[in-house]
C-alpha cells in the first residue's frame, strides 16, 4: 500500500494504491496527516488504483473529513471501482462523501 499526496493550488490529491486493510492502516494515517491539516483547500482522495478497503481504512477516509470539515476544507472521493462502492453503500459512506 502506497500513498502519495500532490498539492497543486487549492487542492491536495492522495493517491491511494494497493490495498488499504488493517496491517496498512496506521502508516496510512501517518501519510495523511498533511490532509488533516489543510485549511481551506479541496481535499481529493483518488482511489483509481485503490483494490481495497477495510474497517481502518473507512475510519481514515472518516477522520480526513472530520478534520477537514473543522478547517473550512472540502473532501472529494474520486474513481472508487465497484467492490469499494459497495463497501460505501453497505457502511453508509456513500452519503457522508461527494463521490466523483
């Protein structure tokens, strides 16, 4: 599991890629940090080359919106494939996030 965070203007992109389960969730979190600090900015999290998601991994996606709703930032979540959609649908996530 790999993620890269890009700035560019308003807006900070995480790339999420592999898979984002318990044994990849806490330096996950650590690589996000930047995201809950962003004030004001358009926070992107890709998930085109993300192939899955756990229980820890929803609680970071849930926690980068936490923060960035305190900060005056906006969450967008981009290019989930059909089995993270569904994890989203079944937990509810769906409706918590702008999906593009």
């Amino acid at each position: 599991m790999t993620t890269t965070i890009q700035q560019s203007g308003n807006q900070m992109i995480a790339l999420f890629s592999g898979r984002l389960d318990t044994a990849a969730a806490i330096p996950t979190a650590e690589a996000v940090k930047p995201l809950m600090e962003a004030e004001n900015k358009e926070i992107i999290l890709d998930c085109s080359q993300l192939e899955y998601i756990s229980s820890s991994g929803l609680r970071i996606f849930l926690s980068i919106r936490k923060e960035a709703a305190t900060l005056g930032s906006k969450v967008i979540v981009r290019s989930i494939n059909a089995d993270i959609r569904q994890v989203f649908v079944m937990t509810g996530f769906i409706s918590l996030f702008e999906i593009q």
